[in-house]
C-alpha cells in the first residue's frame, strides 16, 4: 500500500485500490483500509469519516422482547438510564434503535440480538463525538448504564 501511494489517500480510495488493484473483497477492503490508516497515524482508533465512535455491549439474561421493552418504553428507560438527554428517532422493533444524544448531536444507535431462550445482546454504538476524550467517557457511560439495565431487568442474584 506504500508502494501504492495510500499513504496520500482518503480512506475511499485506499478502499477502492485494495478492492480493484489487490481484490480485496468489498467489506475486507474497509477494514484492511482502516487498519492500514491506524498503523500509519491517518487515523486513530474509534475515528469514522463522521467523527469518533464508542461501543458497548452487553448479555441479558432476558428474552429480547422485554430488554427491547426496557429501552423503547420511557417508563422502564427512566428507571435504569435516568436523566439521559437522549431523542428518539426511530426504532425497529425487537431490532433497533436511533437516537439523538441532545448535548452535542451525537447518534446513538442500539441493537438487539437473541441469543436463545432468555438471553439477549444489547450493543450500542455512539457516533458523532468530537474526539478520543469522548470516546473514552461515553464507553464508560455506556458500560455503567448497560450494567444498570443487567441490573433493572435480571434483577439481584
């Protein structure tokens, strides 16, 4: 790739050149691309071409209609994730949710998977933010609050 000159490159056409000129396929050319920028600093960990992003996830003992239920309905959402400035923009059911974190603008997004009889995975992803400073206090934001709705819906053991 420094052969290649991708060292001079936007992301987009690293991808590009990794797909045509190498056949990397299509998902693997991003990540590759991505890797590349990371090991030559054009890049930094958790940065998207929209900002920096934080993750986090979690397994409920619980089955995925009632973990849905406890982020889409506002009651139960209040009770584990209170005062949260986030806006609902729109959900699927059983499967997603976006939203607007109202300080600053960022995305939230949270997916639901079901992972057998009375188990869920919740994994968020919080976009948009300014920098690795945010990066670092929403993945612990979202760690204590994923580890509040363990809590709020398995209840103590």
């Amino acid at each position: 790739l420094d052969r290649a000159g991708a060292n001079a490159l936007p992301h987009k056409e690293i991808a590009l050149l990794l797909s045509r000129k190498f056949a990397v396929p299509g998902w693997w050319s991003q990540m590759v691309a991505v890797g590349y920028e990371q090991a030559r600093g054009l890049r930094k960990p958790g940065e998207r071409s929209t900002g920096f992003a934080a993750s986090a996830s979690r397994t409920v003992g619980m089955p995925l209609d009632k973990v849905f239920a406890a982020w889409s309905e506002p009651a139960q959402r209040s009770r584990w994730l209170p005062e949260a400035p986030l806006e609902v923009r729109g959900t699927t059911a059983g499967k997603s949710m976006r939203m607007t974190w109202t300080t600053g603008g960022s995305n939230v997004e949270v997916h639901f998977t079901a992972r057998g009889p009375g188990k869920s995975v919740v994994a968020i992803e919080h976009g948009k933010l300014p920098g690795p400073a945010a990066v670092t206090r929403q993945k612990a934001y979202w760690g204590g609050a994923l580890e509040r709705l363990k809590a709020f819906l398995e209840g103590p053991r």
